[in-house]
C-alpha cells in the first residue's frame, strides 16, 4: 500500500487534475507541452543526477 501512496497516487492524481482542468477551461495544450518539455524535464535530469551523485557520495541519504 505504501508504493501506490507514494507513487501511483500521484501519477492518478495528476492526470485526473489535468482532465478536469482541461474540462473546466478548455487550456491550449500546446504551451503546457513546451513547458514540460523545455523547464521541467531538464529539472527533472538535474534532480535526477544530483541525488545519484549525492547518494553515492552519503550513503545515509538514500533511506
């Protein structure tokens, strides 16, 4: 139960939000996607690499 808490909820969580949203306000999904695209996957790499690095330079971080 604890895996689907900390990650398939808020995967559900986000589409559902988005679907509703999109039902609500009728958003362009163009500039969303470039968004994602351009901001938030780089982030999503740097965090990515950082807490690889930081992990294996302080084991205690990785409980």
């Amino acid at each position: 139960m604890g895996i689907f808490l900390q990650v398939v909820l808020p995967i559900i969580s986000v589409f559902i939000i988005g679907y509703l949203l999109q039902m609500w306000k009728k958003l362009d999904v163009k500039p969303v996607s470039a968004v994602t695209i351009y901001v938030f996957i780089p982030f999503l790499v740097f965090q990515a690499f950082m807490m690889k690095i930081l992990v294996a330079n302080f084991p205690s971080l990785s409980s």
